[in-house]
C-alpha cells in the first residue's frame, strides 16, 4: 500500500480524491437542484478543498513546485468560481448558470487528474506523454457528455431556453 502514498498528508490525500471522485460523479448524473444535489455536491466541494489543500504540501515528485501545483492552483481557481455564484447569488441572472458550468468542469478535471495518476503508474511509461493522453483523452468525453446533457441539466436548474 506504501506505493499509493507515502505519508500521512499522501493517505489524506487519497482518501479525498476517492470520496471527491464518488460525489462528483453523483452530482453529475443525479437529478440538479434538489436537496440531495446540494448535500453531495457540498461533500464533493469539501473533499475537493483537503485534495487541493493537501496537494500543496506534496512535492515528492519534482522536489519544488511544479507542474501539478500550477494544476492545483486552476483547480481551485474553477471550484471557487463554480461555488461564490451559489453563496452569493450573483450575478443576479447567471449565478446558476456559473456554478453549472464551472463545477462540471472541476469534476472533469479531477477524472483527468486521476486518469493522469492511473496511466503515469504503468511500469516504464512515458510520463508526461500519458499525463496528456489521459487528460485529452477525459477532456474529449468529458464534451462529448457536456453536449450531449447541458439542454437537460439546463433545463433541471431553470436555465434552459
């Protein structure tokens, strides 16, 4: 198990990508709006604040700030902006439509993440080539299922046309 972390912060970490990776998906495909939506999507939003927190005390892998930590630093950056719209109800007319689509956007970025980590972990593969098969290769679902769903989802959270 040594090899999945290698610390305390490690473990953290992983035990909230899993659950951030469990509610966001549930958030995506569950009905939008209603108290269930919100209660996962809260869980999704506090497991993805320890994943983002505990990825900036990791630098196992560079040794010094790096590539993933500017990821990290996005990440964040969308999460905020997907949940200040629901906090503050603004901008008046938009907010729901922000927080939409800026929290689909962080659940497909933590699949790419994660995609990234499962095809980087294949025993002499070329790192950074499977870091960008993974994430376009999540990034082409993830509009495929984004165009596919938006009119509908639109549609559940009063958006729609």
């Amino acid at each position: 198990m040594n090899y999945l972390f290698h610390d305390g912060v490690g473990f953290v970490h992983l035990l909230s990508s899993i659950l951030a990776l469990i509610f966001g998906t549930m958030v995506v495909v569950m009905k939008k709006g209603d108290r269930r939506h919100v209660r996962m999507g809260y869980l999704y939003f506090t497991n993805m604040v320890v994943l983002l927190a505990t990825s900036f005390l990791m630098y196992r892998l560079f040794g010094r700030f790096g590539l993933f930590h500017w990821a990290a630093v996005a990440a964040t950056i969308v999460l905020a902006i997907g949940m200040i719209p629901i906090w503050l109800k603004r901008p008046r007319n938009r907010w729901r439509f922000l927080h939409f689509n800026f929290m689909y956007w962080s659940v497909v970025a933590l699949y790419e993440a994660f995609a990234s980590e499962l095809l980087t972990r294949i025993p002499e593969s070329p790192f950074f080539r499977m870091v960008g098969v993974a994430s376009g290769g999540v990034l082409v679902i993830g509009f495929i299922i984004f165009f596919k769903y938006k009119a509908k989802w639109e549609k559940e959270i009063g958006i729609g046309e």
